[in-house]
C-alpha cells in the first residue's frame, strides 16, 4: 500500500512524495470502502500507528479523496483482496492505478488486458512521481 509506506517511509521516498502532492491537492486519489477500511486496519493493528493519528489520515483521505461505491464484484485478481481496489479504479474510471503490490504490478495476463483496454495503466509509485514530474496541474490524473 502506497499509503502504508507514506506513513513509515523516510521523508523523501516516492510514496511520502505522492502522499505530500495529494495532501498539497496537487493529485486526486479516488478510492472506495473497503480500501479505506483496509488501510485503518494495516496502520492499527498490523504496524500499531496511534490510533488518533490514523484517524486524522483517514479522515483527510476521505475529506479530500472521490469515494466510489463498489459491489464488491470478482475482478480476476490472484489476491481477492486486490479486486476491490480493481473495482474502484474501473469504476471510477481512473488513470492509473499505483501501488507496490506485485501482485497487482503483475495481473494474470487475461485481467492485465482487460485493465488495459479501460486506460488503466498500473505503476510503481517511482514512476509516478516522475510522471507528475512532467504533468501540469491541470493534469494532476485520478
């Protein structure tokens, strides 16, 4: 989780760079649910961040993010825990999709396709902070 990594990477990391743009209103994120409920969970229970400081980061996502209602459809994903967060990108209609989840870096091939005929490209976010690098604020993506 981009995120995850936000919150315990070192200041200068890709991922705290994407957090800060976001923070800054330079990127829209778009998620959904269960992402958000996800990520409550791994910040809490799994890495034991101060409950009071998960809570401000869930509640500046959710102020900040487009939230979308998702049915919790079967997307193909090898983890089924990463179908929701498939779900959400097609539903919303995003741009990309960046994530350091290999799995997701790395579809079955019949669920990459399909991905890809809906313009989702799916990155590292390295590679993310280079291509916003050269974007205009105008195109800040979803």
């Amino acid at each position: 989780m981009v995120w995850v990594s936000a919150t315990v990477g070192r200041p200068g990391s890709a991922s705290r760079a994407l957090f800060d743009a976001f923070a800054r209103s330079e990127i829209k994120i778009v998620t959904s649910g269960p992402f958000v409920r996800e990520l409550a969970d791994v910040l809490i229970d799994e890495l034991d961040h101060p409950r009071g400081l998960v809570e401000q980061l869930i509640a500046l996502i959710c102020a900040r993010a487009e939230i979308v209602m998702i049915r919790h459809q079967v997307m193909g994903c090898s983890d089924p825990k990463d179908d929701p967060i498939l779900e959400t990108a097609l539903t919303a209609d995003v741009d990309f999709i960046v994530t350091l989840d290999q799995r997701l870096l790395h579809l079955p091939p019949h669920v990459a396709k399909y991905v890809q005929r809906r313009g989702v490209k799916i990155i590292k976010p390295g590679d993310f902070a280079v291509l916003l690098r050269t974007m205009s604020p105008e195109d800040g993506g979803r």
